[in-house]
C-alpha cells in the first residue's frame, strides 16, 4: 500500500487552530483519523478546541488511554504517541519531525508554518524524510491570486 502525503498550508501562528479548522472543514466526511501531538500541552489544547470550535456543534473525539476497546469507538483519537486500535484511514502530524512508524496509514497529512522561517525550515525537511521514505508528498498549499 502506498501511503499519501498531503501537506497543508497553515498562515497563522496557531498549529491547534489550523488543525481544528481542517478538521471542521472536513467534517463527518473524514475517515477514522490519528492526531499525532508533540506532546501533552498541545493535545489539551486541541482537545479543548475541538469541543468548542464550532458554536453550534463540535467534532466528536477522543484522547487515547489504555483501553483499546475505548480508543476503537473514537472517529478522531488524539495521542501523543502511534495508536492504531482506531484503525486510523488518516494520521495528521501535529509534530515538527515526521513521526517514527507511519507504515500502514493510507494517508498522512503535515503542515506548512507558512508564517515561521524556522517552522517553514523544518517543514521542507520532514518533505524531504517523506521522500527519502520512498512517499511522493503533495502541497495542498492554496497560491494567492494575483491582483489585476
């Protein structure tokens, strides 16, 4: 199986947002997914956001735990480390490096800081890890229109 890389462009200083909003934009359209977070602040933060990103509704998730059996029932699983018991279609990578086993996910969706030189640095290595781990990443960054 060939697992796809898709790297969306975040303009605002905000990885949280930008995945919450990805997220929304998505909806109920998206498949089991896996956020992979740096750490544990970031993951309570995106958590926090997903139940309150929407005023009308929010985007039903999880943190993973021990139980496997809970971690199953959650469209969207949220884990500081790889948790397969969602049977995750999608991981997003709410990290700076490309996360050590991403065999086995169909798709992997990273970000572009576009509004970081260092993040934006960092980006363009995890594209080139991408390719190096024989992956033929895509930018889904949108080009600005020109004005005239």
């Amino acid at each position: 199986m060939d697992t796809k890389v898709y790297f969306e462009r975040l303009e605002q200083p905000d990885r949280v947002e930008g995945i919450a909003r990805l997220l929304l934009k998505r909806g109920r359209l998206t498949p089991h997914v896996l956020i992979l977070c740096p750490d544990a602040t970031f993951m309570a933060s995106l958590n926090e956001k997903l139940w309150t990103i929407h005023p009308e509704s929010f985007l039903a998730h999880g943190l993973a735990c021990e139980d496997a059996k809970a971690n199953a029932e959650h469209p969207i699983l949220l884990s500081t480390e790889i948790v397969r018991d969602n049977q995750p279609e999608v991981l997003f990578n709410g990290g700076n490096e490309v996360p050590p086993d991403v065999s086995g996910f169909p798709s992997i969706v990273d970000f572009v800081d576009a509004w970081s030189e260092p993040l934006l640095a960092a980006a363009r290595e995890r594209f080139r890890t991408y390719q190096q781990l024989g992956m033929n990443p895509q930018y889904l960054g949108q080009k600005k229109k020109s004005e005239g």
